[in-house]
C-alpha cells in the first residue's frame, strides 16, 4: 500500500486530486476492507464456539465499525477538500 501524502498545496489541480485518490482509491480499499472482515466474522460465527470465539466476535465488530466510520470521514474529507477547491 503506499505511504498517505498528506501535505495538500495551495493549486486546486492538486486539492482535487488528492479528494480523488480519497474517494476513489482509499474508500473503496476501506470498503473490500471491511467487506472481509464481516466474511471472517462470519466464517467464525459458523465453527467457533466458546470465551476466545465470543471475545473475537465482540472485537471484530468492532473493528467493523471503526472500519466503516473510517470510510465515511475519507468520503467527508474528500467532499472537503473538492469544496475548497
């Protein structure tokens, strides 16, 4: 994956494009991201049973949910940055 370049000049050119790369790159990643998380979380659901296979349920929906929350402040950031270009 390469590195976040997070430093925006001031040329409209540039702002768009970095609101690009968010939306159509990152968020889709984050996106498969999450999509693969539910599969294993779900997997585990069917064959996994007792204290490890709860905790690992109650962990992995969270980091489903962080996952998603993650995703929509790329989108939001990517509408930022498209206004002020």
């Amino acid at each position: 994956m390469k590195s976040l370049d997070t430093k925006v000049e001031g040329d409209p050119a540039r702002v768009t494009s970095a609101a690009t790369w968010l939306r159509g790159t990152l968020a889709p990643n984050l996106q498969m991201a999450a999509e693969d998380q539910q599969d294993a979380r779900t997997k585990a659901r069917g064959c996994w049973e007792g204290e490890a296979a709860s905790s690992y349920q109650n962990f992995a929906g969270s980091l489903l949910l962080a996952t998603d929350k993650h995703e929509d402040r790329v989108k939001r950031a990517a509408t930022s940055l498209d206004q002020y270009a």
